[in-house]
C-alpha cells in the first residue's frame, strides 16, 4: 500500500501544481483577450460619440457661423429656427450614444447653455453667465473625460424645479445618478485657437455595467482606475468616484504605465491581480482585477478531487482484491507452519501427511513447496526410521559382543586345559593341534586390530593348513617363497587366509594322494 500510495501522492502534488500553474497562466491569457474586446468595445463607443460630436460641428459651416456670432438674439429661446438646429445636432449625438442622460452645450460668443435631456427628450436653453471664453483643458480638437460624478442640471431648472432644489435633490441621490463626462472642446474653423464652445455629454454608470458586468463575479475586485487614481468604475459602487490608495492599484497602474505590452499581472498572497492600460485618446484608464486563486483553481481543485477520489476507488478494489490473494496464499503458508511446528516438537507425528492440514490444489510456487515439503517429510520419516533400524542393529551388535567377549575366555581356559592334559600324557602332536587352534581363534577373535604383516598372516596360514592336515590322511606339501624385505609389509587381516581355505574348498586338495599348495 505504501509503495502504491506514495507515487501517487507524489503524482498527484506534482499534478496539482502544473494544474494550478497552466489554469493561473490559462486565466491571465482568457482575460488578456477578454479585456482586449472589452477596451476596444469602450474605445468604439466613445471614439464613436466624439467623431459624431465633431463631424456634426466641423461639417455644418452655419452651425459654426451662429456659435461664432456674438448676437445674444441668435438663440432667443429654445424653440428658435437656430437653437432647433443645435437641439437637433445633440439629439444626433444622444442617438450614437443611447447611454448618455444628458448632453450639454456652452457657446461662449453668445452666452447660451443648452441641455437636452434624454430621458424625456426635454430641451432647455438658459443664460450661460458661468463660462465666458473658457480655456480648453486639453490640445485643440481633443476631448477630456471628467470622472463620476453626481448629476447636475448645469444650471438650468428642469420641469419647473427650482435650481436650489435641484442641487438639493442631487445630493442626496443614490449611486444611480453618477454619471462620467465626456467634454469636447469646440473652435471656430480654421483657427485652432479660438474656442467657441464645449459640448459636454452626461453618460450613465449603465455603459460600464452592460459592458463590464461578465467580467467579474461576486468574489473578485474589479476596477476601472484614471491615472490620478480617480476610480471610473468598480465591482463596489460605493467605491465609484472615489480616489483609490490601495498599494496594489497603484503598483500595477506604475508598472502597467511603463510597460509597452499594457498588460501585467502578480501574485500577492492568496490573490492573482491583473493590471492592463485602456488604449484613448481621450482618456488614460486601466482596468484591474483582484482575484482569490481558489476561484483559479476551482477546476483544477475538482479534477484533483476526481482524480484522488478514483485513485482511492481504485485502491480500496487492489487492497481487497490483494488482501484475498495475499490469504489466499498466507492462510495455507500458516497453516504449514503450524504443523511443522508441530512435526517439530512431537516426532512421534512424523507419520502425517501435509495434505490432511493443508488443502491446496492450485499448480504454482506454493503447490510446488508443498509438495516438496511432503516429500522431504516422507525422506525424513525413512530416514528417521532407518536410523531407528540401525540404532537396533548397533544395540544388538553390541549385546553379540558382549556375548563374545564371553566365549573366548571360556574356550580359551578350556583349549588351555586341554592342552595341559596333552602334556601330562606325553602327546606332543596334540598339543600342537590344540595350541595351534587356540592361536588360530586367538588371532580371528582380534578385532582390535585390523592391519597385520605379511609376517604374522602367514603364520597364521601356517596354522589353518597344519590344522587341515590334521582331518585328512592325504600327503600335502606346503612351500613359502617370501622375500625378507615383503614380511614387513602392512596388509589387511585375513588378506591371504580364504585364498587358502578356498584352495581347499575348490581345488579340491583332498582328493589327490599328494597335494601342493605354494604361496
């Protein structure tokens, strides 16, 4: 199990970390792309309203003359030939723009402010005493965004609401009514430097959230930040308007400003932050994103649960389908055991089979020892027995022994007695034939003493044949050739002795008048 576990924990930390690196690299490189689509959507929007602002200035030379005069009567109320044609010049405006909720004119010559408003299509025309020739903020023919703001009425008293009520009720309206404005300055042609207005136009927090709201969830940090760290949008609308002195914000806004790809992102702690510059003309916005990396790593973090979950699926089935081979093999082995020990301590058992404790039919390594086994138990039991046969034999042996150790006192006190009659009678012959007897037996007897001389075997011959001679009546001779040098050498006992008995027995000696044996 360890030997199977562990790898796979190896693998699996090693999986999880290129999975959260490829999904972490996997996300930066999704929301590169989505942010690209997202900041030209923005880009096309504004630029569009600003091109449309322009061409419908710069392309209508009456327009431009009646903001150019300084007849205070040109535009003498808002129904007039000459403020219809403006009011219509801002409603082709709020019709590229259908985000906008207000567009707002100042022509400085004449002193007049127009305000169309788009939720009623509501148009108003007042005394501009406000801005008289005010400077342009930006280079000529360029137009500046102001960050959100609450609305106001520029001034001007809508549906009969006086101007201090108006201010008052923008006050306290709630983050629905902040609004960005896009300003663009407006000259008289061909002089770049002789402002003779500036449009403004009011547009709604509704455009970044159409365009903005799938870019984030309710566990990321998303915002739209200026350069001054003004905050043009966020996830948090209680953040909308405010400058921002979060350190990340500003450390990404630095390095995003200096890095030519627009596009940085780092790591902080639990969190994967992500800066990237929105390109304009009119603006220098970035957005940002702060997101937890267990949001990152959901998927990843689930396919590593599946795995381990099917990893320990998989490895509860291999240790149970292990565990019954494993006793499948050790309960038999055990059980073998058992009676070898067994066999061990009772020896008197050694008579029993393996087969009648241990069942096991299958023809592998295990079927093999103990067949083995059996076989040895069975070469033991023989050998034991044998041993048993002979340990018998020996004791008997032994008791023959002792018997014989016996009989030759006996026989040899008689043999001497036997003798000594022979002498007290005179017969020297018998003498002889008995001492000759009693010294043939004597030397036979001798176990102690298993190498002899040649010397001493054939004296013992020498007895056996006088012996012999003395049964039968035939003449024998007898004759010796041996070197002096050859009696000393070391033979076995009894070397020469049935050489001799069987010249009698075969060579049929006793059949011949005269007979002659030569050694």
């Amino acid at each position: 199990m360890i030997a199977t576990t562990l790898p796979m924990l190896i693998y699996c930390f090693f999986f999880s970390y290129d999975m959260r690196k490829s999904a972490e690299e996997s996300y930066i490189e999704q929301t590169q792309h989505t942010w690209q689509i997202v900041s030209s959507n923005i880009e096309h929007s504004l630029s569009t309203s600003i091109d449309v602002a322009n061409k419908g200035i710069y392309l209508n030379g009456t327009l431009q003359d009646l903001l150019f005069s300084r007849d205070s009567n040109a535009f003498s109320y808002a129904e007039s030939a000459n403020s219809t044609l403006l009011f219509s010049y801002m409603t082709n405006i709020y019709s590229m723009t259908p985000e906008a909720t207000q567009i707002q004119f100042s022509t400085y010559k004449a002193g007049k402010s127009f305000l169309l408003t788009t939720k009623n299509l509501q148009k108003y025309l007042r005394n501009n005493s406000l801005e008289k020739n005010g400077p342009s903020p930006v280079p000529a023919f360029q137009a500046y965004i102001i960050p959100p703001h609450r609305q106001t009425s520029y001034g001007h008293q809508l549906n009969h609401i006086s101007l201090s009520q108006e201010e008052e009720y923008t006050d306290t309206a709630g983050t629905g009514d902040l609004v960005f404005t896009v300003c663009l300055p407006i000259y008289h042609l061909p002089s770049p430097m002789t402002p003779i207005g500036q449009l403004r136009i009011d547009i709604s927090m509704e455009f970044f959230q159409k365009v903005c709201n799938f870019l984030y969830d309710q566990s990321e940090q998303f915002y739209i930040v200026d350069s001054d760290y003004h905050v043009i949008f966020a996830s948090d609308p209680s953040a909308i308007g405010a400058t921002t002195s979060d350190p990340w914000i500003q450390s990404l806004i630095g390095q995003a400003a200096d890095d030519t790809d627009l596009f940085v992102s780092e790591t902080s702690g639990d969190a994967l932050r992500i800066c990237q510059k929105l390109p304009g003309d009119s603006y220098q916005w970035y957005m940002l994103k702060s997101i937890p990396k267990h949001t990152i790593y959901q998927s990843s973090n689930n396919q590593l649960a599946t795995l381990l979950l099917t990893f320990s699926i998989c490895l509860l089935i291999t240790i149970l389908i292990n565990g019954y081979s494993i006793l499948h093999y050790t309960n038999p082995l055990k059980k073998a055991t058992t009676f070898l020990n067994h066999i061990n301590t009772h020896t008197q058992n050694l008579n029993s089979r393996l087969s009648e404790y241990v069942t096991y039919k299958s023809e592998d390594e295990i079927g093999i020892l103990f067949r083995s086994l059996e076989e040895m138990m069975d070469t033991i039991n023989n050998f034991v027995i044998r041993q048993y046969e002979l340990e018998i034999i020996n004791r008997t042996t032994e008791l023959k022994m002792l018997e014989a150790q016996i009989n030759p006192h006996f026989i040899y006190n008689t043999l001497q007695c036997l003798a000594t009659k022979s002498l007290e009678h005179h017969d020297q012959e018998q003498y002889d034939y008995i001492s000759s007897f009693g010294q043939l037996m004597q030397y036979s007897m001798d176990t102690k003493h298993t190498l002899v001389t040649i010397n001493e075997e054939l004296s013992h011959i020498d007895r056996y044949i006088k012996l012999q001679k003395m049964r039968f009546t035939n003449h024998l001779s007898v004759f010796f050739e041996v070197e002096e040098t050859v009696r000393k050498i070391i033979v076995p006992k009894m070397i020469l002795q049935p050489l001799i008995e069987n010249s009698f027995k075969h060579g049929n000696l006793f059949k011949w008048k005269k007979g002659t044996i030569l050694v």
